[in-house]
C-alpha cells in the first residue's frame, strides 16, 4: 500500500523552471531598475517625436487650407481678395484661437479636434508676419531634458530641418539651444524673417 506522505517522483520537477523564470525576472528588474533611465529616455523621446510631429502637420495643414478655401473663393468671385489669404495673428498668440479670415470669423478648428500640448510644452503659438516676414508656429518645452533634447532631434529630421532659417527649411531647431524652440514655417519669409519664427 503506497504511503499517502509520500510524493510522486516527477513532483519537484516543475519546480526547476518556476525558480528560473523567478530568477530571470529578478535580473531583469535590477538590470531595469540600474539602466531604467534609458529605457525612460527612449520612451519620452518617443512619445515627444511622435506628438510633436503629429500637431505641427495638423496645424500647419489646416492653415493651409484656410488658405487654400479663401483663394478658391476669390477665383470663383464669391468673395473680395484682401491682401493676406492666411489667418491673422490671434491676440493671444496661441494657435487655439485662430480663425479663418477673412472669409469667416469662426474658429479655424471648427469641429476638428486640436490636440493638446504634448506633456511639458507650452501650447502651439502662431505669427503672421506677411510674405516677407514669414508665417510660422512654433512650441517650447517647459524645461529641458534628454527626452525633449532626443525627441525633438528626431521631430527635427522628419522635416527639412536646420539651426537657422534658409530658404528650403521647414523647421528651425537648434538641440544646443536653451530654449529648444521647436519653430515649423508655414510660408517663408522672402525678406527678413520675423523674430518670432527664429530660435
């Protein structure tokens, strides 16, 4: 008759590979927890590149199209042509607040959804500095780090991109700045560039 307190012979074999797995996981935790800021780094990085990019085209796309529409409007005589087709400045300066002049006075974003600054940036700010000076948009990081210094590098290179303006550049970013001004034009100057669109 078998002994009830008696374990079968396989009982302790499963055993073997549980502790491993605990094993592994507790050198993958120190390992995390002694390099965790890379691994943090590389996240935020990310998550700033995409955001960053990701608004700067909406934007920029939805000037251009108010653009777009006025002209339209003017070529088929259903409006007057005034000087500028491009949103004029808002008084607060912030993109939120600008509207689609001079063919309507209602928000520019109408029932699109701007989205939010991206975590730790002040939000989106445009200027029109007519044809000469140039119209942009630009953002800035509410401090500086190596997650805003790597995302916006890479934010950087997903445009033609330079330190200082030149007449084929579409962003103006400088990761060496205090600032880190991230500076996208929506039409270049063809004179001087106003101040606001420069790092």
């Amino acid at each position: 008759m078998n002994d009830p307190q008696k374990f079968h012979p396989s009982a302790g074999i499963a055993i073997g590979p549980i502790l491993f797995v605990i094993a592994l996981l507790a050198v993958l935790a120190a390992a995390m927890s002694s390099g965790g800021g890379d691994f943090q780094v590389a996240s935020g990085a990310d998550r700033i590149t995409a955001d960053v990019v990701a608004q700067a085209n909406m934007i920029r796309n939805t000037i251009n199209n108010c653009n777009m529409d006025y002209t339209l409007k003017v070529s088929m005589n259903a409006v007057a042509a005034t000087s500028d087709p491009y949103p004029a400045t808002p008084g607060s300066g912030f993109v939120t607040d600008l509207v689609c002049t001079p063919t309507d006075a209602a928000s520019l974003w109408g029932s699109i959804l701007l989205p939010r600054p991206t975590q730790g940036f002040a939000p989106w700010s445009y200027i029109n500095a007519g044809a000469t000076g140039g119209r942009c948009i630009w953002t800035t990081p509410t401090a500086s780090s190596q997650p805003v210094v790597a995302g916006l590098t890479r934010a950087a290179t997903k445009f033609n991109s330079s330190i200082a303006y030149s007449a084929t550049t579409e962003v103006i970013y400088n990761p060496a700045s205090a600032s880190q001004k991230f500076i996208v034009w929506i039409t270049p100057p063809t004179g001087t560039a106003d101040s606001h669109c420069l790092p």
